[in-house]
C-alpha cells in the first residue's frame, strides 16, 4: 500500500510542477490563453499574480517530492501536511475562481490523503 501512496503522491506533485510551468512560464502565451480561456489582455494584466501562484505550486510539488523520498520517519508527517494544503487550496480555487478547480486538485488531493491515511494504518 506504500506504493500505491507514493504513486499517487508522485502524480499530485508531477501535476503541480506542470501547474508551475503554466503559471510562470507559460500564462501569457497562446497555450496559457486557451487552457485559462482568458484574453490576451487578460492574461498579460494576471502574469505576474499567476507567476506567485505558480510559484506556490512548486512549493507543493517540493513537499510532496520530499514525503516520498525522505526518511521514513518524516513522511507520513509530510504527507499530511502538504496533501491538506493542496487539498485547501483546490476547496478555495473551487469557490472562488473556477469549479473545476475542485476536480483538478482538490479531489486528487483528497484521494492522496485517503491512500496516505490508509497505507499507514
């Protein structure tokens, strides 16, 4: 069962480095434009917005990237901590910016948790 959970959390922390590349790299191009489905303008007056939420992203990914390769005695701690926030953090961007926010990182996140809780019982 600790493969399935450092599979999991493998995908969410591979999701929220693509999530980095997009917001700080890619929000104001034509790829960023038609994922986000906002205007040029509107794209270009939110980079530097995106950039930090990016930039959060990667933070995530990190965290998650350190539960699955640090000792063993800090993962389930780690695991925890970063799984509840980018659960939080897709339950707010579900409520306050797009619903399928909810379906993108917040499910998977609570998912993650689940394989978490479950491989350590």
């Amino acid at each position: 069962m600790d493969i399935a959970a450092r599979a999991v959390i493998g995908l969410i922390a591979f999701v929220h480095c693509y999530f980095l590349v997009l917001e700080m790299f890619l929000w104001a191009t034509p790829f960023g434009q038609k994922t986000f489905g906002r205007s040029k303008e509107e794209q270009e007056q939110t980079k530097v917005l995106a950039g930090n939420q990016g930039l959060y992203n990667g933070f995530l990914a990190a965290g998650l990237a350190w539960s699955i390769v640090g000792d063993a005695a800090s993962a389930f701690p780690l695991r925890v901590f970063f799984l509840g926030c980018v659960l939080v953090a897709g339950v707010y961007g579900g409520f306050t910016a797009a619903k399928k926010i909810f379906f993108v990182q917040a499910l998977p996140g609570a998912i993650g948790l689940a394989v978490a809780i479950a491989a350590r019982m």
